[in-house]
C-alpha cells in the first residue's frame, strides 16, 4: 500500500494466542521493553542494570509477561539465559511494537519541547542528582540544563505532574501510588545513610556511628515538610525499635546559613547521606551496623520526551558503571518493601 513503511524485522508468523493461554487483549510496553532487554543482554542482572530497576522487579515483568502470552520465553539456568522458540518469535514483534510506541510519543511532543530549557531538581549542591547533572550537561551540549535546589521528591513530583519541571532524584517507591502511575523512573543507586552532628556531640569523636549508639537520640527527618513526605517516612522505618526519637515537625530551614543556625540552637542531629555537605560547627559521620541505604532514582513524567531526559539517564549509566553503583557489594537495611540489590559482574 502507498505511504506505509517497511517492516524493520520479518514477522514470523502468529503470537502464541488463546490455544496457548488467556491473551489479555493488550500488554503494557513496559513489560516488552523489558523483555527485549533480557533477550539482548541474555543476562537478567545486566538487563536490570541497564533499565535501572531490581532484578526481582525485572524477573516479575518477564514472568507476568509469560502469564500473559501463554508461553515460556526464555530458558534459565544457574549460568545461562537463553530465549525458546516463542520468545525468538516475540522479538522482531516487541521491537516494532516499541519502535512505534516511541514514534507516538515524540510525534505528540510539544511544539518547541525538545528546544526549551530542562529544569531539573537536584536537591543540594554535591549530591549525586549535582554529578549526573554534570555529566548530562558534557552529553547534552545543545541542551540547556537547568538546576533547581529544592529538597523533596514527594513535593517535586506534583511539579513534574504540573509541568512546572522536568527532572527530579529521590526515593520513588515512598510516593503515593496513585502518583507514581503518572511518572517514569530509573534506579541510580543505593546512597549510604549518615548523621550531621553539632561539632561537640557525645557521638562526634566516633569514624562512623553504629545505629544502636543513636538509642535515646531524637533526631531530625523532616517532619513536617510536606515536601520530603519520602524521606521522613523512610527515617521512621529506619528509628522503628531502635530507641531512635524522631524529632518533632519544625519550620524548613532554606539554606546553608539558616541550616546552621537552627541545628546550632536546637543541637539536633540530622539524618542525611554520606555525600552530604559540610557545615561549620558540625560533623558528618557515616552510619553503620547495619548501614542504612537510601534508594535514589532519577524521575520524570511519562510520556515526556526530550534531548536533556535522554542526557540525564546515559549519564546515570555511565556515572553508575564508571564508580560500580550498581555493581555494589555492600550490605545493608532498605527500606521495607524495597529489597537490595547486590549487582555484580557475572
């Protein structure tokens, strides 16, 4: 017929179908994608890596995947994955079918979209969000990349629903459902936990500070900020039979001097990550036995394409395989519900 492009892959015949299983009648390209990542990669680890999502996330969407079509799609053993038959015959298919997803995607953009500055909230200077900011700034130069220093994914994410942003980092599985339905995210690591002390704190003398040692503590998350809704509730996670208070809702302090003077008068220890800042008058120590993780993931809206979003997660990938973010032997707590990964090379 005039005007229709050519296949890209030959079709080799029928999808497996109802004589197999329940065809549901539609499939979320999500669970595609997915499989085409396992099917190139022939490795479950290295496919989640490259998707930024848990290997058991992962394997759930391939094995739903299969529930749905009715069939086994690959072969799996202790050392090898291998596609069968069906799953050699679903890949030319999942391919168009995401190829046409894109095009749709990109088609409906908005006019100027992939032209206009891309504002990204990158919580404070220094942080992870800061370096792969950097970084997508090098891939991106025709990009006009934006930071914005605003704590809080819970809050930033009704800005990125709005519009009003673009990019944000954070813990995506402490946002509401209903909210996390509406926006894309790819994991970018495990962040180490620490604590910010006043300089002269019975715990400051110590390398790293063990969590039984903050018994008795009532230390500050957040509380409060409508804002960081995430991190708060990962901190009341983390203090749960531990002894560990959490301190009391305050007003937000903006800023590193206004952070200073607040934590100077209430001599509150603060929960925060190992990357975090130095202040005067304070100390940072690492937090151990166990060491608490929190999970950071780079977020933005569905369906929202632009040249600074590709920037950021090639960054994420890059910065992640360069420093073994997710090849990461560390053991530690996460949050409940949200299981460790311990990537590695094999």
């Amino acid at each position: 017929m005039p005007g229709r492009s050519p296949l890209p892959d030959p079709l080799p015949g029928p999808l497996p179908g109802p004589s197999r299983g329940p065809f549901p009648g539609h499939l979320d390209p999500r669970l595609l994608r997915a499989f085409v990542a396992v099917a190139e990669e022939l490795h479950f680890t290295r496919a989640a890596a490259g998707m930024y999502v848990a290997q058991q996330a992962l394997s759930r969407d391939i094995r739903r995947l299969e529930r749905e079509l009715g069939t086994e799609l690959f072969v799996r053993t202790t050392r090898q994955v291998a596609p069968t038959a069906d799953g050699e015959r679903l890949l030319p298919y999942a391919r168009r079918v995401l190829a046409a997803h894109d095009a749709l995607l990109a088609a409906f953009a908005r006019p100027g979209d992939a032209e206009r500055p891309l504002l990204v909230d990158v919580n404070t200077p220094g942080l992870v969000a800061g370096r792969i900011l950097e970084r997508a700034r090098e891939l991106a130069p025709g990009s006009e990349l934006m930071a914005r220093y605003e704590s809080g994914l819970t809050g930033a994410a009704t800005e990125l629903l709005a519009g009003r942003l673009d990019a944000s980092f954070g813990r995506f599985a402490g946002l509401d459902p209903a909210v996390r339905a509406r926006l894309e995210h790819r994991f970018v690591r495990y962040e180490p936990m620490a604590v910010v002390l006043p300089e002269d704190h019975r715990l400051a003398e110590l390398d790293a500070v063990p969590l039984a040692a903050l018994a008795g503590e009532t230390v500050y998350a957040g509380a409060g900020n409508p804002r960081t809704l995430e991190w708060t509730d990962l901190a009341r996670h983390l203090f749960e039979g531990r002894g560990i208070g959490l301190a009391s809702p305050a007003p937000v302090a903006v800023g590193p001097e206004e952070f200073q003077r607040v934590m100077a008068k209430t001599r509150t220890p603060v929960l925060a990550v190992v990357d975090f800042p130095a202040l005067a008058g304070t100390v940072l120590r690492p937090l151990v036995d166990p060491v608490p993780l929190s999970p950071v993931s780079l977020v933005w809206r569905k369906g929202h394409a632009h040249p600074g979003i590709d920037a950021l997660r090639r960054a994420a990938s890059e910065l992640a395989g360069e420093e073994g973010w997710l090849m990461s032997h560390l053991e530690g707590w996460v949050p409940p519900g949200e299981s460790l990964i311990l990537m590695t090379d094999a």
